[in-house]
C-alpha cells in the first residue's frame, strides 16, 4: 500500500463490538468511515484516543432509571502497543503518550492503521495518567486537556511513527482542532521565526478539512480563554479573534472552520443551517452514509448475495434490489425478525408477537430527539392499535451520564409501556450498542425518528434500517430530508417548507399518528406486496446511496484528493 496521505482525526472510532471505543453516531460514522477507506485502498492512517474503561455500560432497574457502569476489556489482547513516546505539555507539565495499533482490514487484505493515544504511564502524575480513562469524561477542563491529547499529541505521534509526508489532516468534529496549532508550530519552528505569518496560515489551511456535525450552538466545545491559556500555555495567536478564538473564547469548531480549506456538514440541510450559524457560505455538504456490509444482517446479506453479485465492492449496485421477489424479501426480513426477538426475550424477558407490527426507536436519549411523541397521545395510540393493527414498540439508547432530562425521558418511556401492557407492548433494550443495533435497524419493520427540527444533523440508523430494507418514518430533517420519497422509501412526519422547525410538537405528533393510521398500518396489515415493495425500495433508492462508500468517495473528490 502506498505511503498514506491522509491523516483521519476523530475523538471515537468503533473498531470492533468487543472494543468499547465509542459512545455513539459520531464513533459509529468514524468507524465506518475508516473501513470503507480501507475497502477503497485510501492512502489513510486514523488517530483516536484509547478510552480504557469506554464510555459507560448502561444499567435499567425495573422503573427504567439509568445507572453507569464502567467498562473494562483487555486492551493488550486487541492493540499492539508502538514503542515511540511523545510529550505534550499541559497545564506547565509534561505529559507522556504512547500509541497503540489496530488495523482495519478491507477488501483485498487492504488496511487503514489506527493509533489510540494512551496517557497511562507510570511517568505521569495520576490526573494526567486518567486522560484517557474515559470518553466525555469529567469537566470542561478534562475535555480541553483530552483534546491537547488528541490534536497536538496526535500530529506529534505520527510524526514520531514516521508519517512524515501527510498532505491532508481531517478533522471529524472539533474535538481535534488543536491539530491545526500544532501544525503552525511545526512550520514556526521548522523556519526558526518567532511568530506566525500569513504563509503559515495558509499553508495549514491548505493541508485541513474539517466536517462538522452539531448544527446546535451548545453542542460546540467552547472554552475560556483563560482556561486555555492556563492548559496550553501562552500563545500570542490566542488572542486573534479573527482565526483562533471567537467572543472571548477559545471556539473549537471556529477554530478548525477558519484554519481548513474545506468544511462541510453532512447533510445538505445542515449545510444550511451551518452556513446561518457561523454566517458563511464556504460550507459544503457530504450527505453521511453507513458501511453497507457493516449494517446489512444475515439474512439480507445471503439475499443480496443470491440476487446482487459484488455488491459489497460496488455500493451502488444495489439499486437492483428492486428487481428482488417479494417473497424473497419477506423471507429475509421474517429471519432478521426472529433474531431480535430472540435478543428482546433474552434481554428483556418480553416475549414479542409475530403478528403486530414492530416499530423501532434507537439513539441516544436526549430532549431534542423527543423519543416520547410517540405516547403524546396515548388514547389514540390505543385506538390505532384497536382499531387499525397491533403495534408493539423496541427503544434503545443512552443518556449522558450528566444529563438528568434524558435519564427522566428513559424512565417515562418504561412507565408508559407499564400503562400500555396488554394493549400495547413496549421494551426498552439496556446498554444499545452496535450489535443491538444491527439486530434492531433489520429486525423491526419500521423505524422511527422525530428529531425536533432543525436540531438533527445527519442522522445514520435510518440508513442502517433501508440497506436492511427497513422504511423510516421520520421527521423532514437531517438525512431523510434527501431520502424520503413518500410513501415509496418510507414516510414524513410533518412537512418541509424551510419552515419545518416552526411546528409544534402537537402538529408532529398528529402527523405522526396520521401516518400510521391513513397509511403505514393498513399497507403493513393489508397490501403485503405494496409492502414488501417499500421495503425493496428502501434497500434500492437508499441503501445504494447513504453509504460511506459513496462518502468516502467525495470526501476524495472534494476534499482528501484535490
């Protein structure tokens, strides 16, 4: 394989299920990414951090509160640790970092290299040996000082691993945009000046990307300048509200946005609500996409097998997924659904039916998602489940440790399902994870998503849902803006005007049961072949296109390449 070229930084990288190195979408999205890279032989090397105790395992007791627990693997058993240390300096201290390596393999034995960054090391006091104990762990400070870690230890320990031509550093999220300091030192010492000039500039600009995900203002890391100053030291460039700090602080996602040459959200409504937040028009869009191999079960993986040869290789031949009969399509799906059924019974001891249509909803618990719109009226819900079809319904997710409105949105989500029983049964799975989530995203028949608008950048788990030909119903925001084609990929909830985010929770949730009342139930209990024909639809029209190997490919174009 050639040198690689292309320097891919993210706070999270799923690597394996065995490998508790994510939290959720962001590390899920970088893992996919990295493996299609390596599928498509991209010159990458990826940097990440090595989280020893993961991000939590979450605990339900019997009225649906969350506890945390923390979670221990053996990180020698996975990662070959590198023998190159590297130095950074916090806080007036030196702090030592080691690398570890993990290769993710694609097709034809081609591989990405991933180096976790690890401070626990004897030399180290104890608060900088817990650096990477945990993800999002702690305060502001923790996470500044993690970021030090993961930007400028990251440039140093590649270059200490001989990465020494890298034309292209990307930034997935803020977190790592310290990087770009790091590259105008080099440049700085590298020229033996004191100060940093316009040529510096504009060469690290030249050599950044940097994709944002949080179209929420409070979801950007922000900190004050004297916090930063008091960890990273005294750096003039602090000071230039043009490029390094913005309204007196130290503003990641500005930071990583005026030092890259390309910046894209992902997905073009993010784009735009991007373009109004930071009042530019230099965003572009690369719509997020799934590994299909990744994401697609068993059972629709023989499928596709059978009827779409090199599918794997080639993405986009999967729109001849509609050329699949619907008994075939039935088939599969019937198999995905008695596997999480058998999951559902083993971890919830709820015995699900074969004869009610199973709606899923899986992310991570927090107010904008509004997992609860489904109950917002619950004496129509029932009549739906009376009088139309029977519906029971699979949730999935985590709340933020710190986060007590999403521990609170859990635990009523399980004391409803209790006033729901007998009518309408209601799970919801503990400590979600990538492999509860490929058993859900395939083994339900419909996926639903109600995101308050336009809080939602992406979104993915409806992709992972269509390649295993799985409709969404889901709010017009975020990806399924671009992937919904009503009634034929699935259903909208609510309409899109540009004006999507001014309705109210009362008219979504109407839409809502519209939806299921005028056109879902009766197509689902009815019109099986109309059915099975969305579903095929869904694998052909979405699958085919919201993948990452069609991300990847204009990341290459747009921004790793050029």
């Amino acid at each position: 394989m050639q040198q690689p070229v292309i320097a891919y930084f993210s706070m999270e990288i799923t690597l394996d299920p065995e490998m508790p190195t994510y939290s959720g979408g962001l590390g899920v999205l970088s893992g996919d990414t990295v493996r299609s890279a390596a599928d498509a032989k991209m010159p990458m090397v990826a940097v990440t951090l090595l989280p020893r105790r993961g991000y939590f395992h979450q605990v339900l007791d019997a009225d649906g509160w969350q506890s945390e627990q923390p979670v221990t693997w053996d990180v020698g058993g996975w990662l070959t640790e590198l023998a190159p240390r590297v130095t950074v300096t916090i806080e007036n201290r030196p702090v030592r970092l080691r690398a570890w390596r993990f290769e993710v393999e694609g097709h034809s034995h081609s591989t990405v290299p991933v180096f976790l960054l690890d401070s626990d090391l004897p030399e180290n006091a104890e608060v900088d040996r817990a650096l990477t104990q945990s993800l999002y762990g702690g305060d502001q400070r923790y996470r500044l000082c993690q970021e030090v870690v993961l930007g400028i230890g990251g440039i140093r320990m590649l270059r200490a691993l001989g990465y020494s031509q890298l034309a292209r550093f990307h930034m997935n999220e803020g977190h790592a945009a310290l990087l770009t300091l790091e590259l105008l030192e080099e440049r700085r010492r590298a020229s033996g000046r004191s100060d940093i000039i316009q040529e510096d500039l504009e060469e690290v600009r030249r050599q950044c990307v940097f994709t944002t995900h949080t179209p929420v203002a409070a979801g950007h890391d922000r900190f004050p300048l004297e916090m930063a100053v008091s960890i990273l030291g005294e750096r003039p460039e602090l000071q230039d509200s043009g490029v390094f700090s913005c309204e007196g602080q130290l503003n990641m996602t500005y930071l990583a946005m005026h030092l890259s040459h390309y910046v894209n959200g992902v997905a073009k409504r993010h784009r735009d609500v991007s373009r109004e937040m930071f009042a530019t028009r230099s965003i572009d869009a690369i719509t997020n996409g799934v590994n299909a191999e990744r994401w697609t079960c068993p059972a629709i993986q023989e499928l596709l097998d059978r009827y779409i040869a090199g599918w794997r290789e080639d993405n986009f031949s999967l729109r001849y997924a509609i050329m699949i009969p619907d008994d075939d399509v039935r088939a599969a799906h019937a198999l995905a659904r008695q596997a999480l059924f058998r999951h559902v019974q083993h971890a919830a001891g709820v015995l699900l039916s074969p004869s009610a249509m199973t709606i899923g909803f899986a992310r991570r618990a927090t107010a904008y998602k509004r997992p609860t719109l489904l109950f917002h009226d619950l004496d129509r819900l029932r009549s739906l489940a009376a009088d139309v079809g029977p519906l029971q319904i699979v949730f999935g997710g985590k709340a933020h440790p710190r986060d007590p409105e999403g521990k609170q949105l859990i635990h009523q989500i399980v004391e409803t399902g209790k006033s729901l029983r007998g009518i309408i049964e209601v799970v919801y799975l503990p400590n979600y994870d990538i492999e509860t989530a490929l058993l859900l995203t395939s083994g339900v028949d419909l996926w639903l998503n109600t995101p308050q608008p336009p809080q939602e950048a992406s979104g993915t788990s409806g992709m992972k849902a269509a390649l295993n030909g799985v409709p969404s119903l889901s709010v017009l925001d975020g990806w399924w803006i671009e992937g919904c084609l009503e009634g034929v990929t699935g259903w909208s909830i609510g309409t899109d005007h540009g004006m999507a985010h001014l309705a109210t929770t009362q008219e979504h949730a109407n839409s809502l049961y519209d939806k299921l009342e005028e056109s879902i139930l009766p197509t689902f209990f009815r019109s099986p072949a109309k059915f099975a024909e969305i579903m095929r639809h869904a694998i052909a029209i979405n699958g085919s296109f919201f993948n990452t190997q069609r991300m990847v490919q204009q990341y290459a174009l747009k921004a790793w390449l050029m």
